[in-house]
C-alpha cells in the first residue's frame, strides 16, 4: 500500500518568484523524506478561511507564509513560539498531532546563522539596522540574543524605529536615530528595507561605512543589490545578500516539521548558481 506523502506549501501573494518549493525538494532529497512542497498564491480577500481549508486536509502538515500574510498569520494560529511571540508575525505554520496550528518565526535565526557562517561578528559589535517594517522586527530579538554592543535602528520614517524600540525597552543597547544625524562608522550595516526592490538606496551618511564595515542586504538576486552596490562603492570590503537567510530560515522550518537538520551550505552555493543562471 503506498502512503499518503505530507504536503508543505509557501503562500504569498505573488508568489510565483519564491525560490522555496526549489530549497525545500534540495533538503528532502538531501535527507531522503517523502514530502511535496508547493507555492500557492492565496487571494488578499480570503487567507485566513484558504488556509484552514488546506489544514483540514489530513495530508496537510506545514506552511511558509511570505508577504503580505506573515502578521494575520499571526492572529491566526492556535499557539506561539516565543521567537514569533517576540516578532509579531509568523512564517512557518505546523500542523501539531492535536490538529491545532502552531506559528513559528524563523527568518532571524536564519540571519543569525548566516551571518556567523559568514564569520561575521554581531557579540560586542556596533550594529545598525536600517528600516523597521516586518522583516526588521523579526530579526531584532536574535540580533540582541547575541549581545552587540550598541544596536541602532533607523528609518525613513524614524516613529516606526522608536515603536521597535519600545518593544525592547528593558534593553540599554538599543535605541533610534535618525538617519542624517548616523555620522559614525558601524561594523555591521543590515538593510532591512525593502527600497533595493525598487532599485532605490536608503538616505545614509557615507560616514556609517568604514574599512572594516560589514553589509548586509536581507534582499538578494542574481547581481549584487543596488545597497550592496552602493555599499561598495563607499569602499565597504565585505557586503553579502539574503540569499543565505533565506535557505537558513527554510532549514529552520525544515526541522520544525520533519526533526531533521539539513546541510545548507551546498543548497545556498547552488541556488546561487541556479540565479544566475
Ligand atoms: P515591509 O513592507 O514591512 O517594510 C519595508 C521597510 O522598507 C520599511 O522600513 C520602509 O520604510 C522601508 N522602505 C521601503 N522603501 C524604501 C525606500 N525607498 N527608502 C527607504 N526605506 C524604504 O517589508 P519587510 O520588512 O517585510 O521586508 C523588507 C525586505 O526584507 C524586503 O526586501 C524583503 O524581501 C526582505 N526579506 C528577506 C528575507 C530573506 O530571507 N532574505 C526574509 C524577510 C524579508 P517606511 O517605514 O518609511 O515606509
């Protein structure tokens, strides 16, 4: 008798771009699990009854949630991690034993991981973040778990950064400035706005970047951002994209679901050479 095989999917909408169904069928194959995974565009009127209807299939086990639905996901879940308790939206939704769904976030522990693959250093760092919507307050509370010395998040529009800010207001590291008053070198720069999407760079002082400043753009492609590019030109040495978050984050979801580990580090060299291909 041939058993039912689980089913994943990432909704989002659009969503035809995402590179998860691809990163996902690596790690099954990679780990030898029996399980399908596609992307399906879920309408904006409709989430939150689209996905109850894909749970109530018993072959239906976890979901990726992308942009715009990562915070009604959040109302939506039976249960928290405390990691997406902390971030205000969710990613990964598992199915539990109970039927009832559990919300996950793993898009900052996928940055932490691949930054410190990198051999970046964020313990004791001066580290700045620039932007403040969903994808920054993700990433802030693994950012500060590894203990920078000073982490400063601005913002084209600085009210955003100074409610991130409150949220984590028993931290003494954290604060908000505006971006034209930033005239110091930071030694890790990430960029967690989504303005390389439309080719623009957000409005910082050339004196954030020194010779040892660290870049990174949570965004990525199949050529270096128009951030990274810019970082460069100002003679930052090392600038990175979020290509490697975003396998690390699907590795995360990976273990959540099937208990299993997968080895990132070729899926990342390969998905970066499928881009550019
Ligand atoms: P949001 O829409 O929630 O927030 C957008 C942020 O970008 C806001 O801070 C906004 O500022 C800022 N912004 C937008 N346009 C500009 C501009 N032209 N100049 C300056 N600032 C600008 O998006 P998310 O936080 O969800 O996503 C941000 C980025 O992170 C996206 O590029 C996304 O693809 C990427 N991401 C990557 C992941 C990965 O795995 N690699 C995972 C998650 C996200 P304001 O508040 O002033 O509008």
């Amino acid at each position: 008798m041939q058993l039912v095989q689980d089913q994943y999917q990432v909704v989002g909408n659009p969503i035809k771009h995402s590179q998860s169904p691809w990163i996902h069928s690596q790690f099954a194959q990679q780990t030898q699990q029996n399980l399908g995974y596609i992307a399906c565009q879920l309408s904006l009127d409709n989430f939150e009854a689209e996905i109850r209807t894909f749970f109530s299939q018993p072959q239906n086990k976890g979901c990726n949630v992308t942009v715009p639905f990562k915070e009604r996901a959040f109302h939506l879940v039976d249960e928290l991690t405390e990691r997406a308790q902390q971030a205000g939206a969710v990613n990964t939704i598992k199915k539990q034993t109970n039927g009832q769904l559990l919300g996950d976030n793993t898009d900052g522990v996928g940055l932490v991981r691949d930054l410190l693959a990198k051999g970046v250093n964020i313990a004791g760092s001066k580290l700045l973040i620039v932007g403040a919507g969903g994808a920054a307050r993700g990433v802030l509370q693994p950012l500060l778990a590894q203990q920078p010395q000073q982490l400063v998040i601005t913002n084209r529009t600085l009210g955003k950064a100074q409610e991130l800010v409150q949220r984590f207001s028993h931290n003494t590291s954290i604060s908000a400035q505006p971006m034209s008053q930033l005239d110091q070198a930071f030694d890790l720069i990430i960029n967690a706005t989504s303005a390389s999407l439309s080719g623009d760079i957000p409005a910082l002082l050339t004196a954030v970047i020194n010779a040892k400043t660290v870049c990174y753009d949570m965004m990525y492609g199949a050529q270096p951002t128009p951030f990274n590019q810019w970082a460069k030109a100002q003679g930052c040495p090392y600038y990175y994209d979020g290509l490697g978050m975003l396998v690390e984050q699907a590795a995360e979801s990976f273990w959540l679901w099937r208990a299993v580990k997968p080895e990132t580090t070729s899926v990342i060299s390969q998905l970066r050479a499928r881009l550019k291909g």
